[in-house]
C-alpha cells in the first residue's frame, strides 16, 4: 500500500490531516508546513485481526483501521471490502462508505456534480478522491457520500467513530461517544469540553 502523504498547513495534529487522521507519520513527499504529527517519532505495527464474523464490521482491527486484512490475520472467512484495495489517496469518507462506492455504475461515476463554489462541474469519480479547483487558489473539493453532495475540504470532515460527514464547527465527545455542535461549547449530551483551557 503506497504511503499517505499530505499538504497541511496547521501542523498535521489534527483528523483534517490525511496522514494524522489513517494513524500514521508524514512522509518526505508530504508538502505540509511546520509539520508537528506525533506519529512522526513512532513506528506502528500492523494491525492484525483474528475475526471470525467475515470483517465485515468496525469490531475488525483492520477495517476499524480503515485497511484491509493481512497475511498475519488469522480471521476466517475474511470478506474486508478494503482488501485488496490502496486506500492511501481515498478520502475518510470513501473508505468509510466503500461498499456504496464499489457498487455505483458507470453512469453514476460519469455524472457531473457541480462544485459548492460553481465553477466547475466534475464527474463523481473525480471527486471521490479529492478534486482541487485551481480558480479558488487550490481550494480542495470532495463527494461526501454520508450527505451526497460535494463539500470543500476546509469546511467539513468524517469521524471516524461515528462513520459519518460533519461540519467543521462540530467534534467527536469522547464522553458520550457521539458528535456534538460548537467547537468552543460543551457538549450538549453530556456537558463534556473538548478544550477545557477555554474557560
């Protein structure tokens, strides 16, 4: 599987970065700025599996990891849908949603979506890895299919706890284990902070 590599410019310690958020370290070919990823000092081990239920669900190691199963698994009868697959350049929400994408058409790749800032309109396929509009200064562009719409990177991301789109202003509560509105406000299931240096 080809290495992750990513363009940030906030320092790589956060899910919008594609190396931090697939758990893994920056690579030379990464054009991040002032890149501060803890996983740069560590060296992971694989992640392995013993499943008995087909890998099929986020109880797999592997497809909670968002990789597909290895030759050290000992699962049985391994159906991991990310087998097989390079999901280095895939957005979270592709790999996330990889049973739908694998089973859309030709038509439905081939469909153009027009992009939140209307200058263009791009073929589905396009977008499920990433689109970058040049007329908006290399602003990056994506299909969320959890919303089935195109949405601009900076602005929106997918949890990876609860498999689903999220806008921006909204972060994952350790708490209550559920996404939660108000970036600076206390969760509004449980009261927990996400910055509790705020107040």
């Amino acid at each position: 599987m080809a290495p992750v590599s990513c363009k940030c410019k906030s320092g790589c310690k956060t899910k919008r970065c594609r190396c931090f958020s697939k758990m893994g370290a920056c690579q030379n070919d990464c054009k991040c700025r002032e890149c501060l990823n803890p996983y740069n000092e560590e060296e992971l081990e694989t992640t392995v599996c013993r499943c008995k239920s087909g890998c099929t669900s986020y109880r797999c190691k592997c497809l909670k990891a968002r990789n597909g199963c290895e030759e050290q698994c000992k699962c049985k009868g391994c159906k991991n849908p990310l087998n097989g697959l390079d999901t280095s350049d895939m957005t979270d929400c592709m790999v996330d949603n990889i049973t739908i994408v694998a089973n859309l058409s030709e038509s439905e790749l081939d469909e153009k979506w027009e992009l939140p800032c209307e200058h263009h309109k791009i073929p589905l396929r396009k977008l499920l890895r990433g689109y970058e509009c040049k007329q908006c200064e290399g602003t990056e562009y994506w299909a969320s299919i959890c919303w089935g719409t195109v949405v601009q990177d900076n602005c929106t991301w997918h949890c990876e706890v609860c498999h689903k789109c999220r806008d921006w202003r909204e972060w994952h509560c350790d708490g209550c284990g559920r996404c939660t509105y108000g970036i600076s406000l206390p969760c509004d299931r449980c009261g927990d902070r996400k910055y509790d240096f705020f107040f």
